[in-house]
C-alpha cells in the first residue's frame, strides 16, 4: 500500500494534519455519497503536487481530476477515496468539511460521535519514510484516543531516527 495523504486537522485553533483518517460511516444522516465524484468531468484538469502548470494527472481510474476534486482524491495516496478537514474543540472530534466520495449536507460541522479509535497528529520533521498507510513516523507524534468521538487520553511520542548500520568491509 502507498503512504497515505492525510487528513487536516484544526487541533486547539492550530491548523495541522492527523496521520490517520477516521472512517466515515455509511449511514449518516447529515453524510452522504458524492455521486458526481465517479461521473466523468470534461472540466480542467487540476494540478497535482510536483506537475507544472497545464499537467493533468491521468488516474489509475483512467479519468483525469478534475477542478471540484483534487488529484489526490483519485491516486494510490489516496484509497479511501475523500479528504476531511477534522476539528478538535473542547475535548470532542468534529468533521467540518469532506471532498470526494461523500459530501455533507450540513454547513455546521459534525460531532463525529460515530468514531472510537486513535488519531495520530505530526509534530515537527519526519524521521523515518514508511511507504506504507500511515506508517512514517515524526520527530514527535501527538496520539488522541477518541471515544464516541470525545478525546479521552493524549500521550506526547518521541521519535528518534532510526540508526544507520554500518557495511561491514571486506
């Protein structure tokens, strides 16, 4: 699996990114499916990360992005497929925003009371490149154990680069 993109974050007014993606639930009544993300789309091609301007990003779907959705949404950095923008306020989860395969037809943001699990926020220079999901790790990683979409534990990681081995010579 390629490394993932992640999700934005506003943690405590700060706006960051979380190196986990909370799954969105299938029945939500504010949340549903984009069905215009799997229509073809003979609007302008967007601009990836690292194309010059006028490059298009033909997909692994054979369709390009287009405008109303970034290239990201349809690569192998991107399986599941949408990119939420995620706010953390007193204590509790909230999606405010989704692009891709859902929408939301609600213009507040949504306690996201649906999700238990952990959400992993970066904190300073990446140590270690995992191509791999989430798996790269950072100099220091906020971990959030959510419960019913409230935060209930938050432990502070240190990461230190892995050490380089030495060839032996012969």
């Amino acid at each position: 699996m390629t490394a993932q993109v992640h999700e934005n974050l506003i943690y405590e007014g700060e706006f960051t990114t979380m190196a986990s993606s909370p799954e969105i639930p299938e029945d939500h009544p504010l949340i549903v499916p984009d069905e215009d993300f799997f229509k073809e789309d003979d609007s302008e091609i967007s601009l990836v990360a690292g194309a010059g301007p006028g490059v298009g990003l033909t997909t692994i779907f054979g369709k390009p992005a287009s405008k109303k959705y970034p290239g990201i949404l349809y690569s192998t950095a991107c399986w599941r497929k949408y990119l939420g923008t995620w706010e953390i306020k007193q204590g509790r989860l909230y999606l405010n925003d989704i692009v891709g395969r859902f929408k939301k037809l609600s213009d507040e943001p949504i306690f996201a009371e649906w999700f238990t699990g952990e959400i992993v926020i970066p904190r300073g220079p990446m140590v270690q490149y995992i191509h791999m999901g989430f798996g790269s790790k950072y100099q220091k990683e906020l971990h959030l154990k959510i419960e019913n979409g409230v935060v209930v534990e938050e432990i502070l990681v240190e990461n230190k680069p892995p050490k380089k081995r030495k060839r032996s010579q012969k």
